[in-house]
C-alpha cells in the first residue's frame, strides 16, 4: 500500500500498487507502447519530495502499479514557487516528443487584493515542459510565466489540435477571479513554446442548466466552478469537452458539446456524467480499444483516489457502460 507521508520514498519505486492504495488528485493517463502511465501531484507534505513535482504510476494491465517516479520538480528559476504546489499534471505526445501541462503557482505575486476584488488573486496558471520519454524528466519550455496572460489567474490547461492542425492550449480562468468561471483558449506556437495570439473565450460555468436548477436565493457570494477541461472528437466528427463543477453535494463530472464541432463553438451543456464528489476526468483508450474514463474521488487530499469507470462512444458523445453506471473498474 503506498503511504503519503514524509517516510514515502520516490527515489525507490515499488510495485504491486491498486489504484485504491495510491493517492491522486486529477489523474491522467497516456497509454504509450503497451504501458499506461498514471500521472498525478507530488506534494512536499505528503511524500519525501522536497520541492513540488509530478509523479507517474506505471502499469501493464491497470490493475497493478508501479512507482511512483518523480518526472518534474519545480525548478529555482522558473516564475513558480518550488514550494506552492502542482496541479492537474498531464502528457501529450505532440511531433515525436512528450510535453507536460501543470498548472502551478506564486502565492507571494499578488495580483490583486481586497477591496479592489473580492478575494485575493495571485499569479496561477499552466506551464509547459518537454522530454524525450514518459518518464522525463521534464525541462519548462517558459520560465518567465505561465502560458495565459500572466494576470489571469488560470488552471488546468490542456493540449487541443484543431481540425488544421493547429495547437492550443485550453483552460480554466478561476472563479476565484472572474467570479463566474470560464473556459477559454489561447494559440500557441508549433512548437508548444508558448502563445501566439489572445485567448478566445468558449462558455462560463453557469451556462450549465444543472447548476443554476439547485441554486436558491442567499445572502452568500455565489461563484460557478470551473474545473478540468478535456477535449475529445467523437467518430462521427463531434466535438466534445469534458469539465468539472460542483452542485449541492459536492464536485461532478460533466461535459459539453460544441454545436459548430470547432473549439470556438458556440457549446451546448449536456447532463453531467458522475455526481458523488467526483470530478477532473479524462477519457483514454485501452490497448485493446475500449474507451475508459478515469477521474478522483473524493475531492479532498490526500482521501482522493483514482477511480475507472467503461464508456461507451456514441455518434455524438460518450456515456457510461449500462452495466457501470453509478460503479467503477476493479
């Protein structure tokens, strides 16, 4: 069992693991050559690690993990606190080489501060770093600042190709900022290096029909989440987008579908996928060809663990196996 506290040691991995035993917050996996590799947070409070960083899980059969291997540590010279933590780690193969998306953070740059906003904004927002291998390690491509405007406090970002080609990065803008959380894009240069353009906004988190149905009249702040996004085209040329919220009883997976099947859309939101308090999933094929969603469960670290359910890919969407509905894989 893999036990997240200052004796963990990553220096030397150990087979055997169940994903129920390995903590994981927004979970990731790249399946390469015969070999998934199970992404996720290395937190300095939680393992020997000491510096943030990503860690991977490697399996055969997704039953059984071995690990988990440092791929990334924040490094002294980069805009990025070492100490501030990584968030939503994850691996695209793009043009022969493997580029790393984590969001991390500078608690210490403020950005803004009450009363000039409603809560504190700091410098938060996604990086990019390359290898050669699934392993690493991974160097920062920019270290003078995140991806998106460096005075957008954003989160999440993930790798998208268009239907010309061309690569963006698409992200959350926190609801910690703009209050009512939004999904936008920013282009990027061919070689992931960093922007090219200004970002484009896609939808906001209240346009989810489901969110403003439980919302009562209060007194308190209302904000709308914006959480994990993740792009998908289905066979039938159908452009989808999973993204995470929360409703009455805690974090959900949901999705939306772009009416036009172009990043700039406009979206429609579809029902959400998995409620319980859980959420930040993505979809990846097995090497035999089914289609798998794996996403966290609880929300809360280090109680959070990793969690398969089997889906289904329609002409339009994805959905889950009837015979999974509500259970995950073993």
């Amino acid at each position: 069992m893999v036990v997240y506290n200052k004796a963990s040691d990553t220096s030397n991995p150990t087979g055997g693991h169940r994903l129920e035993d390995i903590p994981a917050h927004d979970p990731f996996v790249l399946a390469e050559d015969g070999t998934y590799y199970l992404y996720t947070s290395g937190i300095p409070r939680f393992t020997d690690l000491e510096r943030s960083g990503v860690l991977v899980y490697k399996s055969k059969d997704l039953q059984e993990w071995e690990g988990p291997f440092v791929v990334f540590t924040v490094p002294d010279d980069s805009w990025a606190h070492p100490q501030h933590g990584t968030w939503a780690p994850e691996v695209h193969r793009y043009k022969g080489k493997y580029y790393l998306f984590v969001t991390l953070h500078n608690r210490d740059a403020i950005l803004a501060e009450p009363p000039q906003v409603w809560n504190t904004n700091h410098l938060r927002g996604t990086s990019i770093a390359v290898a050669d291998s699934p392993l690493g390690p991974f160097e920062l491509l920019k270290k003078d600042g995140p991806v998106p405007p460096k005075e957008f406090m954003t989160l999440d970002g993930t790798l998208y190709e268009d239907e010309d080609g061309k690569p963006w990065m698409v992200y959350c803008h926190e609801w910690i900022q703009v209050i009512d959380g939004t999904f936008e894009a920013i282009p990027l240069k061919e070689d992931l290096s960093e922007a090219c353009g200004e970002p484009i906004h896609l939808f906001k988190a209240s346009d989810a029909p489901w969110i403003n149905e439980e919302r009562k009249p209060s007194v308190k702040q209302s904000v709308y989440v914006s959480d994990g996004c993740q792009l998908y085209r289905t066979k039938n040329g159908h452009l989808i987008m999973l993204w995470s919220s929360w409703n009455k009883d805690g974090y959900v997976q949901t999705l939306a579908r772009s009416r036009t099947g172009k990043l700039q859309g406009p979206w429609e939101q579809l029902e959400p996928l998995v409620y319980d308090d859980s959420g930040h999933g993505m979809l990846f094929q097995t090497f035999e060809g089914a289609w798998k969603l794996i996403l966290h469960q609880p929300f809360s670290f280090p109680e959070s663990r990793a969690k398969i359910y089997d889906m289904i890919e329609t002409e339009d969407c994805w959905c889950q196996a009837p015979t999974q509905i509500g259970h995950y894989s073993e």
